[in-house]
C-alpha cells in the first residue's frame, strides 16, 4: 500500500475527543492523488510512483507535460510528486490515493515548507543570549567573535551568522491522527504543522 498522501493545509482548529478533551488539530485538505506514472527497477532503476494533485487548467499545461499526461493517459495536474514503494508494479496510471488509506492510521510523518521569515540575526535564527541591554553596554544583539586571530584567518564554514531564516523543508514526526473525513477529504491531525494556510504537505504514515 502507499504510505504517503500529498494536501493542503487549511489551518487550525479544535476539536472534542471521546474523554470530551479539548484538542487542537490542524485541518489537511487531501483531494485524491492520482497516479500519473509508476516507475519500477527494470525501467528507471528503483521502485516509485509519480503522485499527482491539484487541478490545472488545460491552457495552463505546457507541451513536455501535456506529452507526459497523454502517454500516461491520465489528466493534467498542477503538482507531481514521487513516493517510493515496495512493488511499484502492483499499480498502474490512472489510480488514486486517497484518505480512506488513513481510517486505521494512528500515527503520520509531516513534511512541509517552513514559514519565510527573511533576514534575521542570531537572536532570532538560533536562540543566542545577546548582550546586556543598559545604556552603557555597546554589546547587544551582535553574534560576538566568529572566529580566531592569524591562524587560521578565516571564519570556519557552519559558524552560526545572521542570514535567511525560514523557507525550509521541515519534518514533524509522530503526530496523532484524530480524525478522517473521507467524505469531504480531509484529514485532523493534532497539534501544528509546518508552513502556513495553504501550504502544500505530505502526510506519511509513521
């Protein structure tokens, strides 16, 4: 079976448990991903399926793309992504993944985008103490020293600097799966996820 569905994060709310506790999930909007290729280890060297997802519309779709999903015969999407499976030959083009694979789960894997916070100094990207804050100081939220004197007259690669924070790929492990609604698509999955409103995640079962 493939353990992995590609959706949309629509955000937060909360929902009651059956001990009447309050819990916040967040709420992921997985429409059906087709399968838009399956490619196995005599033809591409590994065992996969092409997962496709979000509408697209036809004028949208350039010649190379339109030339794949014609010779799969399968529509148009917006998005394709791969997930490795065991026997890719047990699948064919033209079939869905959808969140009934999810009734039983317990337990996910989700990765998405972090949020883009821009340029940001230490304090911000890693937590540093920063200096006094009283007038007389002329040390406040600067890194400090980033490296030594004559030897070896350089800053070593991984020292942690100002620079972009966010817009990262980031994985949150072993969250619970409160609900599934296979009527309407959608997955509840307890606590935050990765990214803001409309994020695109993978939900992997854990």
């Amino acid at each position: 079976m493939i353990n992995a569905i590609y959706g949309t994060k629509l955000g937060m709310t909360q929902v009651f448990d059956e001990n009447d506790n309050m819990v916040p999930v967040t709420v992921v909007q997985a429409e059906p991903n087709t399968i838009c290729q399956v490619k196995t280890a005599e033809s591409d060297g590994y065992e996969a399926v092409q997962l496709g997802f979000g509408a697209i519309k036809p004028a949208k779709v350039n010649k190379p793309m339109a030339g794949h999903f014609a010779k799969q015969g399968v529509e148009p999407v917006r998005h394709l992504r791969e997930v490795r499976v065991d026997n890719a030959a047990d699948y064919k083009p033209g079939d869905t993944v959808t969140v009934a694979n999810f009734a039983d789960t317990k337990l996910v894997d989700v990765t998405g985008t972090s949020k883009g916070k821009g340029f940001a100094g230490v304090m911000r990207r890693y937590g540093f103490q920063g200096g006094p804050g009283g007038h007389g100081a002329h040390f406040h939220r600067a890194p400090g020293s980033v490296g030594m004197c004559a030897t070896p007259s350089r800053v070593f690669k991984g020292m942690r600097l100002p620079g972009h924070m966010g817009v990262d790929t980031v994985t949150v492990k072993n969250l619970e799966v409160v609900r599934v609604d296979e009527e309407q698509n959608l997955i509840l999955i307890k606590g935050a996820l990765p990214g803001g409103k409309n994020a695109t995640v993978r939900i992997r079962m854990a």
